[in-house]
C-alpha cells in the first residue's frame, strides 16, 4: 500500500464496494468503445445520454444536500451547546 492508503477495514470494504458499483459504468464505456450501440436509434441514444446526465445531476445535488445539513446539523449543535456529533453523522 501507499503512503497515503487508509488501512482500516472499513476503507477496504467502501474501495469494493464502489469498485462494484463501478462494473456498469465501465461495460457501458466498453459497449461504447465497440460500437455496439451504432444500431440504436437517435431516440435511444438520447435516452441513455439524458439518464447519465440525471444521474450525474442528482449525485451532484444529494452531496450538496448532504453538505448543508451537516452544516446546519453543526450550527445546531453550536447553538445548544451540545458536543459535535461523531464523525459520518449524515445531518438527520
């Protein structure tokens, strides 16, 4: 491992878990790759370009979401003058 690797299990196991998560973008870019996608129609690959882009939108807005309410979680645990909560706390 590198220098900069997080050795913990945890780490281990998230690294996995998006690597298999990663498996259908990546036949996607090999389907792309060799053209066998060439026999769909414009409709299609419309389609599928506006699925990715949603995708890519709602992942960008559910970490904005989930930054602002772990701000608002904080300034709120500020104001009652509770210690700050443990670390991943998603903000609920």
């Amino acid at each position: 491992m590198t220098p900069g690797t997080p050795k913990t299990r945890r780490a281990r196991v998230v690294r996995t878990v998006v690597n298999v998560m990663l498996v259908p973008v990546w036949a996607l870019v090999a389907f792309i790759c060799i053209h066998s996608f060439s026999n769909y129609s414009d409709v299609a690959n419309l389609t599928l370009l506006a699925l990715i882009m949603m995708f890519a939108l709602w992942a960008w807005w559910y970490r904005e979401d989930r930054d602002r309410r772990q701000a608002a979680a904080v300034r709120q645990d500020e104001a009652t003058g509770r210690p700050p909560a443990p670390a991943g706390r998603d903000g609920d």
